[in-house]
C-alpha cells in the first residue's frame, strides 16, 4: 500500500472521530432545555486543518497555477470562508452527537442565533441553545384496565342524509326573492361591532341556513331563527359570542353586535339520479353503488368517533396517573401543527370540507385546551410506544397513502408527494403510532361494548367559516383540506388538474 493511500485512509478516519464535547444541561422550566456545548480548541484546528487540505489542491490563487499556491497564502485568503464552512460542521456534528446521546428527548428544532456564533482566535468553541423536550413522567399502568366501547350503527336514513349533504353540493342554486326557508343557502355580509363601533367585516360568505352559524373566535346561536323569512336586500340583527380561547382573553365571553346583509336567497335543487350524473359525479355505474360509496364513508367516520372515544377513555385513565405539567408558550406553539394533525387525521377517515370547518373553529375557539389535552395524549401514547418498541414501519405509511390515494381518486405517489411537501409525513407517522398503541391497550383491556343511542334532533344544525369577528394583527392560517372521501371523486381530480 503507498503512503499516500495510508494518508488518505487515516485522515478519513480521523475525520470520523467523535467530538470531543462538554455539554451543560440546564432546566429552566418544565419541557424546555439550555444547552451549554463546549468543544476543545484541539478539535476546532482539527475540523481547520481537514477543512484547507480538501481545498489547497485545488484552490484558485491569482499568480498561481490551480492547486499550486502556497498553503499560508491559501489560508489567508479563503480564511472566513473555511471558518464559516467548519463552523457550520462543529454545529452540525455536535448536535448530532447530542441527539445521539439522548440525554433529553426533543420535540422541536434547536433555536439559537446562527449568526451571533463565531471560532474562536483562541480558547474553546462555544455555543447555547434553547430545546423543547418531552415532559418527564412515570409512565402509568396500562394493562387490564376496563374500558366501554361505543358501537355506532349506520341505518338507511344514515346514508340517506349524507346522500342529501353530497347532492346539495351540486344542485343548482336560484335566486329568489321570497323568504329564506331553513334548507335554503344565503348570500350574506357581516359587521361584528363592539359599543356601536365595528371591529371587522366579512365580505361575502355563502352560508345554510342552519340553527347555528360558527366562526374562528365565535358563535352566533339562534342564526337560523334570526334569519329565517329574510329576504334579499334585507338586514337582520343579532348577537355572537366571543369564544373562550379566543386571542384576546379581555374579550372571552362578550356579546358583539352583528349585522348581517343578506346579498341573495338561494334555493337548491338537487339533481336527478341520471346516468350521466352518476358517471360525472364518479364513474359511479349505479345509484346503489354511490350509496355504498356514501354508506363507507359513515362507517369509517363511525369507527373513528368510536376509536376517539375508546382513545378519550383510554388516555382520561392513564393522565390520571401520569403528572406533568405543559408551559403555555409550548402549547400555543403546538397549536397550528396539532391542527393541521388532526385535518389530516380527520380528512383519511372520511369527513367533509363542512365537517371539517366546524372541527376547525370548535379548536381555534378553544385552541389552548384543545392543544393541551392532545399534547398529553401524545406524550403519553408515544413514551408507551417508546417501552413497547412500536414504531410506524414502512408498509403503514403505505397503506395509509394507499387509502387515502383511493378514497380521493389520486395516484399513490402524488398522496405522498403532496404529504412531503407540506411537511405532514411525522404528523402521519405519529397516528400510526399512536393507533397502534391504543390498539395495545384495548388487547389487554377488559372491554364492554354499548350501543350507541343517536336521537335525532337534539344536536343543533351548524354551518362554520372562517372569519376573525375580533381584529388580528396577522391572517391564520386555513388547515389545508385535501382528500375529501365521500365527495365526489371528480372533484379531487379537478384539485388534481388545477395543481397540474
């Protein structure tokens, strides 16, 4: 072997060493970590040292042939950017090597200033950063406990109804100028106003006419008794209820003045059940078989409120063993991104853009309770996960992908590229996990199952939109909605084609 062969294998080894590091960890609250790292001055010249031999051979001097000045001059020269290319590996490294120790379990990304570091003239390399962690608790007693498990019947009338929810999507709508009935839709404007004065507008939101109507920061009972027997041209005047988790706590709980203006009243006329309605709505061959399309989608949403429930029961044990206490700055944080989780989550088990709107404004109106017990579910499911070895395999994300590529009508590798786009990948990873240690749990439990009694009309009919009734200084973001399952297919592919 020549010496420059044994060189080459020996500097490649030493660049493969460990470094040597000197970390402070510090708790200043519950979930989150200071971290003092120290790396020695030796290690600094090392990284230095590999850094100038990769780039004197071929290091573009004026004077000098390509790889043919001298290495002081090169280093001169080229001085801040090495340093700024070994800087950026010591961070790299380094943290690495603290991941990989697990002396903490993170939930975010190290937040320190980048720029505000620098090497050292002389002396150790040092740097801090601020983590959020898990939360540190005995996990709880799990095994053989008692759980009730609601079981959710889907009858004809069932399938009806959301047969009626699919068509009013796509019946024709025509102005009247007769009374609005309930069924009907409106055209409406808002003005949500404090002491006469108005806080904020809505433009133009095409709304049912059901008995309430929701919004990100409030509700407005009674709207369809306040609106019913309006006409067009009219306004009507009513009351909505800032919600307790809105933004601006000396808000929560006070009445606002709103003034709707009704543009238009809109009445719906379903289509008939033609061949080529059928075959437009979804290559669908039949009316029985949209039926059976529609009657899937219900019992996938049934299974789910039952494995919510089952989910609810579970963790409402178990937290009550487990203690441990969540800073608010970490839940709000978690907010947006426990969102956008439980759209998707929502969106593979077959809930519509309305269902979902109303989801979304229930938890933005009480975003901070929402958050909290969802990050305590989370904790909890994922550290038994941990004990247990249950991790989500790649042949769970694809049958994920899988089925929500077959409930929307859209190629498999297209589902998964849009997930990774938009950063949703570890927020499916982390359902899967947690499905499957809910699944642990129920094994081992002693579970007795009861019917679930729905008597119809004693829930109030909602409608939800996304509005600010109380000013924000920047717009929320709207959860994207995708995969849509139990509407129509042809309208996924022209989601699909627009974005082509």
């Amino acid at each position: 072997m020549s010496t420059s062969t044994e060189n080459q294998i020996t500097d490649v080894a030493e660049e493969k060493k460990p470094l040597k590091l000197d970390i402070k960890v510090e708790s200043p609250q519950a979930c989150l970590r200071e971290v003092i790292v120290t790396i020695e001055q030796s290690e600094v010249q090392r990284y230095l040292k590999n850094a100038y031999d990769e780039l004197v051979p071929e290091a573009q001097v004026p004077g000098f042939r390509n790889g043919r000045a001298p290495r002081k001059l090169v280093e001169k020269q080229f001085k801040d950017r090495v340093e700024e290319q070994v800087k950026g590996s010591l961070l790299m490294d380094s943290l690495a090597q603290i991941t990989e120790a697990d002396s903490f379990n993170a939930i975010g990304e190290p937040n320190f200033d980048y720029n505000a570091i620098n090497i050292p003239e002389s002396g150790d390399f040092k740097f801090q950063f601020e983590i959020e962690v898990r939360p540190e608790f005995k996990t709880p007693e799990w095994k053989g406990i008692k759980l009730n498990k609601p079981v959710e019947e889907i009858s004809d009338d069932d399938v009806q109804e959301a047969l009626d929810r699919v068509l009013a999507r796509y019946a024709t709508l025509e102005a009247t100028d007769g009374p609005a009935e309930v069924g009907d839709k409106l055209l409406i404007t808002a003005k949500f106003k404090l002491d006469g004065k108005v806080l904020t507008s809505m433009d133009e939101e095409r709304v049912d006419l059901d008995d309430r109507l929701s919004f990100s920061d409030a509700v407005c009972e009674g709207f369809g008794k306040l609106m019913v027997g309006v006409k067009e041209g009219e306004t009507r005047s009513g009351k909505v209820t800032v919600a307790d988790g809105a933004t601006d706590e000396a808000m929560r709980g006070k009445e606002l003045d709103v003034v709707f203006s009704v543009v238009e009243v809109l009445k719906l006329e379903h289509p008939e059940m033609t061949d080529e309605f059928l075959a437009e709505l979804g290559d669908f061959e039949s009316e029985q078989e949209l039926r059976d399309f529609v009657r899937d989608s219900l019992t996938r949403q049934a299974d789910y409120r039952t494995q919510q429930a089952v989910r609810k029961t579970v963790v409402d044990l178990l937290a009550g063993s487990a203690d441990f206490e969540l800073p608010a700055t970490l839940v709000k944080r978690q907010t947006a991104r426990e969102l956008e989780r439980k759209v998707l989550e929502l969106r593979r088990n077959g809930f519509d853009d309305d269902m979902i709107r109303r989801f979304v404004n229930a938890s933005r109106q009480n975003a901070q309770a929402t958050t909290e017990s969802a990050l305590r579910e989370h904790f909890i499911l994922e550290q038994i996960a941990e004990e247990q070895k249950i991790d989500a395999e790649e042949a769970d994300y694809a049958a994920e992908i899988a089925l929500i590529a077959q409930q929307s009508d859209v190629p498999e590798r297209r589902v998964r590229a849009r997930l990774e786009k938009q950063g949703q990948m570890d927020a499916l990873r982390n359902q899967i996990v947690e499905r499957k240690v809910i699944e642990l749990v129920v094994e081992s439990a002693k579970v007795t199952e009861e019917p679930v009694d729905k008597k119809t009309g004693e829930e109030p009919s909602e409608f939800a939109v996304y509005h600010n009734v109380l000013p924000t200084k920047d717009a929320e973001a709207i959860p994207t909605a995708k995969y849509a399952d139990d509407s129509p297919k042809e309208a996924e592919k022209k989601t699909e084609r627009d974005e082509d």
